[in-house]
C-alpha cells in the first residue's frame, strides 16, 4: 500500500496497513511535523522524503508504487475515500437530529479543506440526508485558498505563484483533485478563508474551553465560524456543526504558536458532540 501524505491519511494508512499485515509505503513532504512523522513510524510504515510540493508528493508516490509493487491510495481523490470520509457527515446529521430534534437538526457543517476528500464526502452525506436543505461551508487558510478561487472561477487552481504554502494549517496544503473538485462546485454552499491570527487564536480557543488538542487545521473550521465572513453571509444559521479534523500536533512548535495567539473573546460558548 502506497500514498503521500503530510500525516493524517499517512498515519491511518500505516495503521491499516498493519493491521491487516500488509507493508506500507508513504511519501510525506520533507517539512512535515515531526510527531506526524514518529506516528507513521510507529506503526511500520516505511517513509519516504520528498520536497513539500504535491508535485513532488505524486512522483515520489509513483515511483514507490513502481519500485514496490504496492498499490495506491490518494489521500482525498480515491472515491473509496471519499465514501469513507462522507461518514463524518452521516454521524453529524445523526448528532444534529438526536440534540434537536424539535427543530429538525443542524442547519450547517462547516469543514476544513485541503485536497477535498473529507469537505467533499461530508457534503455528499449532508445534501443527501438533509434532501439539500442543509448548508456545507468549507474553511481553508487565506494562505492556501486554492479550494476557494477553484470553486469562483469554475477549474481547478494551483497554489498562488506556484509557491508551497507557508500556513501553519500544514495539513491543508494539498489541492483539489479530478474527483473532489465537481464535489466542491457542486455540494459545497461556501468556502471561507481565515488569516493566520485566526487560525491560532481558534485553535487556543478549542485547546483552552473545550480540552482537545486539536491541531491547527482543525482550528481553520471553528476560525470560519466565528469570522465576519460567516456572520455575514450564514448568521442566520443558529445550529452549526464543525469538523475538527486532527490532532496530530507539533507540541513545541504548537506551544508557540498558542502561547502568542489571541486569547478568546468574552462570552464565547463551545460545545461538544462526539461520534
């Protein structure tokens, strides 16, 4: 088995792997955090480094599978997948109708993206439990806001100057791929972007109120949320539910990015539903 990864698939893919007594090969960006690096590791994975460029990432990835014999699994454009990840939607409408039922359940999901596997396997399940009627806003970094000037100009957009993103959400850096993107167009309501400040500043927020240790691209949903952006244009919705997508945090890197994030605002209320 063979992906590339900066190390949330990677590590689900080692442990799969594992489990199952096959061999795992992953291609992971030679910036990727350290502990998401010891995670895959940890499970017998054997890595290899590539420049952190998705065009590096598919190479290498194509050359392993070449070399190895081994078979590959796209972190977000294999609709096997998809499917898998679209769960995350079916357990949050499920949530949604089992705390309100009264009122019909969530109104909305908002999802962090990256390369659109989870965004676009949640909007699926959603539109297609809700009949359409409930929203999908995906949440991407200003720094990485391919997903979001995709879906404006109708194709699929590479990273701004062809430069790998500098954002500290790492785990949302890749692009939108053949089979993500119409899901994207098609079932995604909105996507909206969040600056850096927001991104650790909701992060500490989850870290502090809610006690996860989420990492930063998990924190990029819960900044949309509370961003202007949102207020604007989905304020009337009152019963939001969010992703927080992973916690495979770089500690010593992350307790400097929180200890100088901005602390929560007063008077703000999370709450937590587990699946």
């Amino acid at each position: 088995m063979v992906t590339h990864s900066s190390g949330n698939h990677a590590a689900a893919l080692a442990w799969a792997a594992a489990a199952t007594g096959r061999s795992a090969h992953i291609v992971m960006p030679s910036n990727a955090p350290v502990v998401k690096r010891c995670a895959v590791e940890g499970y017998g994975a054997k890595i290899t480094l590539c420049e952190p460029t998705d065009e590096a990432r598919a190479r290498g990835a194509s050359e392993v599978c070449a070399a190895t014999g081994g078979a590959l699994v796209h972190p977000s454009n294999d609709p096997q997948i998809i499917a898998g990840q679209g769960t995350v939607g079916l357990e949050l409408v499920e949530q949604g109708m089992e705390t309100w039922p009264a009122e019909g359940g969530l109104e909305c999901i908002v999802v962090p993206i990256g390369g659109g596997g989870l965004t676009g396997g949640v909007a699926v399940a959603a539109k297609g439990l809700s009949g359409g009627s409930l929203t999908v806003v995906a949440a991407e970094p200003e720094l990485a806001d391919d997903a979001c000037r995709s879906k404006a100009l109708g194709a699929i957009q590479g990273h701004r100057d062809g430069k790998n993103p500098t954002t500290i959400a790492d785990g949302l850096k890749t692009l939108l791929g053949s089979n993500t993107f119409p899901l994207i167009r098609d079932c995604v309501d909105d996507i909206i972007t969040v600056s850096e400040a927001d991104i650790a500043a909701a992060t500490r927020l989850v870290w502090e109120r809610m006690k996860l240790a989420i990492e930063p691209s998990a924190g990029v949903g819960v900044a949309a949320v509370m961003s202007p952006a949102f207020r604007s244009r989905h304020g009337d919705k009152k019963r939001v539910g969010v992703v927080l997508c992973g916690g495979n945090a770089d500690l010593p890197k992350l307790l400097g990015i929180l200890s100088t994030a901005a602390p929560a605002p007063s008077g703000c209320v999370l709450e937590e539903e587990q699946a």
